[in-house]
C-alpha cells in the first residue's frame, strides 16, 4: 500500500431535514483514502455509509441535505467549496460511481455504447466515432462476449450482472482515480457477485485505481478490502487494515457483525445477533449511541461518547473499553476462536 | 436403430465444460421505438387510420396538382348541384366545391400540426424544468399553468384572434400558445417520478450537465407520452380551428377551409335543399377527427404495451 492520500475526508457531518426534525445521517466521520488501496465501508442499513460517499461527489438531494461542518479534500481542494461546473468536471472523471442496482441505473432510451461513450465525449472532448470505438474496447475489457454488438443493444437486452458490467466499464471509461462503488453486488445472485468483484479486483490492479467499496456483507470485505472502516450511526466506530478488523477487533459492535456471519467451519451451530435496532437519527441519544445495545456497555458509555483510541498505526476504535483504566473483557468465543484460528495461520505461514 | 443413430453430440465443436457466461438476450430485439412501432403495426384500425391521415396529408401537399379547379374562382354555375363536371358541385358563387375541400385540407393541416408543434416544445420544456428542478420553479411554473386553464379556452382565443385580426396563423400561433398547460403537467409528472430512479444519479455522478441530464436523459423517457398527447393535440386543434372558421373567426374568405364551408349550413335553404354544400366538408371533419384519434388509441395502447 502506498502512502499518498488521495482523498481525505474530514469531520464531515451531514443532515436531512424532515417534517419531524434534523435527522443526523452523518456525524463527524473522518477517513483517508489511499492512492491504489480499496477501502470498504460496512454498517448496518442507516449508518450513514452511503450518504457520507455520496457527499464525496456532491449528489445527495440539495433541498433537505445540509452539510453541517468538514471537508473533502481531493487534489487540494475542497470538494464542499468548489462550484457545480468544477464539480462537473470532476464527476465521471476523476471520481467515478458504481450504483446498487444495475436495473435502475442505465437509461432504458439508450444504446449501451453510447452510454458509455457519453462521458467520454464529455470528459474527454472525444469525437462521437472515436468514443464509440473506446466505449467497445472497454466493454470487451469489462468481459462482454460480442462487444461489437453488445454497444449496439439497449440495456433490457442484458442481464444483471452484464448491466453491472457495462455500469463498471462507464466508471472506467476516463481512467478515474477514485471509484466509489455503492454495493455494487447486493442486487446480482451470488455466481454472477463473484464474477463482478473479481472483475473489480483485475481492473484495480491494472489501472491503480482507489476504490471507496460501500457494502454489508462482511464476505465481501474480506474478498475486496485492503481497509476496513466500521460504521454505526453515522460514525465511523472502528478503522483498521482488513487483518485487523478480522482477527483483531477492538470495538463490540464490530465484534458483533463479525460473530453474525453464518459460518460453515465452526463447529457451534448458534448463529449470534445484536439486540434492539439503530437509534434513530432524529434523536441521538447521549453518550454512546450503542451502548443500550451494548453488552460490553460501561456507566461512562451513557454518558459520553467514547473518542478514537489507537490501537496501532493504521487500526483506531471507538470503545470506552480501550481507555487504560477500562476493565478487562473477553470478546464472544465466535472472535476469540477467529483470532486463534488467524493466528494458527500465521504461525503455519512463519514456519 | 433410429435412437442410437442420433446418441451423439449435436455440436462435436462444443467443449464440454461448464463456464459461467452470460449471454445477450436476442429475443428482445431493437430499441424501446422500435417496439411501439411493431405493437403499433399490429393494431388494424390505427394502421388503417395512418393510411387514411397519410392520404390526407398528401392531398394537402399535393393539392394545386389534384384539385380540378382553382379553388377561389368562380368556374361553373351558381349553386349548381353535383354532376360528372363537379363531382361535389357548386357553391353560391360558382366555386367548385371539391376543390375547396382539397385547399381546405391544407388550412386544417398547418393550424394542427402548426399549433400542436408550437405547444409541445413550450409544453415539453417548461413540464421538465418544472419537474427536474422542483421547488420554487416548478411552484411558479404550475400556477402559470394554473392561470391559463382556468380561462374559458374558446372565449380567450376569440378575444385574442379579434384583437389581433383572424387569418389561419394567428389561429395557429394563439391555438400553440393557450394548449400546453395539460401536456406541462403531464411531463412534469413523469419527470417527477423519472428523476427518481438511480440512472439520473447515475448520470449526475459521469459529471451530466444539466442541461443534458434533462434533454438526453430524462425528455428520451418522456418522447412516447409528448406523442400520445400530441395526437390527440392535432384532432382537438381541427376541431377548434373548423369551429373557429365557421365562427368566422379564422380563415378569411375567400380563402378555403372546412370549417367556413360548414358555415354555408347556417341558411336553411342550404341545409336543407342544398346538401353537397355542407355534407362533405361535414364528413371530411368528422373523417379526419376520428382517423387521428385512432391513431391516438392505437399509439396509446403501444406505449402502454403488455397491459392490454
């Protein structure tokens, strides 16, 4: 991983107005994005994961979206502060998005090749031929059989996971430096997810691109990531390199995803789940907004907000339970067999 | 014998792994117009409607090379009934009334088609700038739109052809400028729901200006409704032209329209002794209405495809 940051987003803090009050999608989520590394950002449906990436390219609905305080900076500028037109220039370009559900996301009206051309044209100030011939290059890059005639067909002649790869090849088309991809996979069957984040992984390594990887499904993480970022409620709780959040999580609620994943190895049959619900935003509750869900829960975790304690270089949790003075717990026997089985590995590895 | 001759494989130049590959559906061929246009073909009575609104239009253009006479001079007897010289006789002043019929053709063509041209683009227009950009814009386009259909339609196009004098562009530019409210808010609402689904998003994020985020993604989705509507549009603007006409309101005499041929069936002598004067500038109103309508229902039922 190299060191460059290309994109650092700091303190950002987002709100939606509604009739009943601000709701608090976003509060304070502070992250880097390094240049050629895929970090994922994974938390429960409302965690403010897709909200705070799409203030990355400014697409969130302007009339009841505020954004309260933070900055994104890219290239040395703030992605908050600059005009619409820059940020036209910027979108498609350098910072590129794949949407969740390919069915939705391609315009019905027209031709898969001139949908992908269409950036190039506005980008690239290509002529029509010459962004049509890319657009085809691209699409046999993407692994569509017959690109030729696939950029000639409209998108209800493909199927899911071919849409999701013509929606890869329109974020590739003008080499962008950051992909954002917002659970690009949720919506394909689990064959045609594999064969997508394979495809993501080959064309990251290819081009060096960075990609913002929006997802629930831990599988996926470990499949994709090189970070891991945690969020819950509109936070990031816990940061880490993907080793680290997998065998060596500091923060409950990370204990908790993790101890949910059906596994087929352990011999244990239960299947764990965490209590209750997400607090809703409207009324974020003092202290720590998990601590009623919390079975780790300390008296100081209702009363304020625990900061972000270091746990090496590159992993930082937002747990009272890292504070020095904390008593000592054990996680659930789920991450604790986790962590020796990952430790067992690494011995294996160093003999 | 038979079945063990056959126990091989189709293909010999098959390779018999499984790989996961996903194949172009070709069953659905061809782009979203080109649907409309074959459920469109397959519907007899819209397509026999084209044909005739085809004819129509034809006669229209070609009217100085088809007319047997010149349709403002006086060439036979007055009045005179019809016989193997005027196929549909004459008028009060020795006008051949087929002639007439074929000129008028034209008159009915340019105010509908004019009108409807007119209305669309200001209708289309205004209904996705409504619909895209919401808030104050759209509040103010809709009580735009509002003032305009809560007049009485047909006394403000009388005010307005009075004012300005009649003759068939003033009909056709007032008729284009008072009929977009409905399409407006057709559009809008479609935009309303268009805007919702995640290609905009999609758009927005490959860095779509504005201005082409409306016209190249969003009007391409709206393009079926403005044509269902337009139809409709061009029947309702012969209507109110012909009624316009009769009023004495739209083409000036001497000039030909059916709409003041009709108007000749105000005298009862005429109505009732002479019926080659009114009766077939009756029926070619009555043919022309019906035929787009048809071809309305028929691009209608198209657009909305497998409901039916």
């Amino acid at each position: 991983m190299e060191e460059s940051k290309i994109l650092e987003v700091k303190d950002l803090a987002i709100s939606f107005k509604t009739f009943e009050g601000e709701v608090n999608a976003v509060r304070g989520v502070t992250f880097d994005l390094h240049k050629g590394e895929t970090l994922a950002i994974v938390g429960e449906s409302g965690s403010g994961k897709s909200v705070s990436t799409k203030a990355i390219n400014r697409i969130l609905p302007k009339k009841n979206t505020f954004i309260k305080s933070g900055e994104i900076i890219f290239e040395d500028k703030d992605l908050l502060k600059i005009s619409e037109k820059e940020m036209q220039g910027i979108r498609g370009k350098d910072i590129a998005m794949i949407f969740q559900d390919p069915m939705t996301s391609l315009n019905p009206t027209m031709k898969i090749g001139k949908q992908i051309a269409e950036s190039i044209i506005i980008h690239q100030h290509e002529n029509k031929g010459n962004a049509i011939k890319r657009a085809v290059e691209l699409l046999d890059m993407v692994g569509i059989k017959n690109p030729e005639k696939g950029s000639n067909l409209y998108p209800h002649q493909f199927s899911g996971g071919m849409r999701q790869r013509v929606m890869i090849a329109m974020a590739l088309a003008c080499h962008p430096k950051i992909i954002i991809a917002d659970e690009p996979t949720t919506a394909l069957d689990v064959t045609i997810q594999a064969q997508i984040l394979d495809l993501m992984n080959e064309l990251k390594d290819k081009l060096n691109t960075s990609i913002l990887f929006i997802t629930h499904d831990l599988g996926v993480v470990a499949q994709m990531a090189d970070r891991v970022a945690v969020m819950y409620a509109g936070k990031i709780i816990e940061i880490g390199t993907v080793d680290e959040i997998f065998y060596n999580p500091q923060h409950p609620y990370t204990w908790g995803l993790l101890a949910s994943i059906p596994s087929a190895d352990l011999e244990e049959h239960n299947l764990y789940n965490i209590n209750g619900s997400p607090p809703n935003l409207l009324y974020v509750p003092k202290g720590d907004p998990f601590a009623p869900r919390n079975e780790y829960a300390l008296e100081i975790d209702f009363e304020e907000e625990p900061e972000m304690f270091k746990v090496s270089d590159t992993h930082y949790a937002a747990t009272w339970l890292l504070h020095p003075d904390a008593p000592k717990v054990t996680p659930p026997i789920e991450v604790v067999r986790r962590r020796e089985k990952f430790l067992n590995l690494k011995m294996r590895e160093v003999i | 014998m038979e079945i063990s001759s056959k126990l091989k494989f189709a293909n010999p130049a098959n390779n018999h792994g499984y790989e996961v590959v996903e194949s172009i559906n070709a069953n659905k061929e061809g782009s979203y117009f080109k649907t409309i246009a074959r459920r469109f073909a397959k519907n007899k009575v819209a397509m026999i409607s084209l044909v005739l609104f085809i004819f129509l239009i034809l006669a229209a253009v070609l009217a100085p090379v088809i007319s047997p006479y010149p349709p403002n001079k006086t060439v036979g007897n007055f009045e005179a009934a019809p016989d193997s010289e005027f196929h549909l006789g004459t008028d009060e002043i020795g006008r051949d009334v087929l002639s007439r019929l074929i000129y008028g053709a034209r008159v009915s063509l340019i105010v509908s088609m004019g009108s409807v041209a007119i209305y669309v683009i200001i209708g289309t227009t205004l209904g996705l700038i409504s619909g895209y950009f919401g808030g104050i814009t759209d509040a103010t386009i809709m009580r735009i739109t509002e003032v305009f259909m809560s007049y009485p339609y047909f006394m403000v196009i009388l005010v307005l052809v009075s004012l300005i004098g009649p003759s068939i562009w003033t009909v056709t530019f007032v008729l284009g400028f008072l009929g977009w409210p409905p399409l407006c808010r057709l559009i809008r609402g479609q935009v309303l729901y268009i805007k919702t689904i995640d290609f905009i998003s999609a758009a927005k994020a490959t860095g779509y200006s504005t201005s082409s985020i409306l016209f190249k993604q969003i009007l391409p989705n709206v393009l079926s409704i403005i044509l269902v509507n337009a139809t409709f549009g061009i029947a309702n603007a012969i209507l109110t032209e012909a009624s316009l006409s009769f009023l004495g309101m739209g083409v000036r005499p001497p000039a030909a329209s059916w709409g003041n041929m009709l108007s000749n069936a105000q005298s009862l002598t005429v109505l009732s002794m002479q019926p080659w004067r009114w009766v077939p500038a009756g029926i070619i109103i009555l043919v022309a209405v019906l035929v787009v309508n048809f071809i309305g229902d028929g691009l209608r039922d198209a657009v909305e495809g497998e409901t039916k």
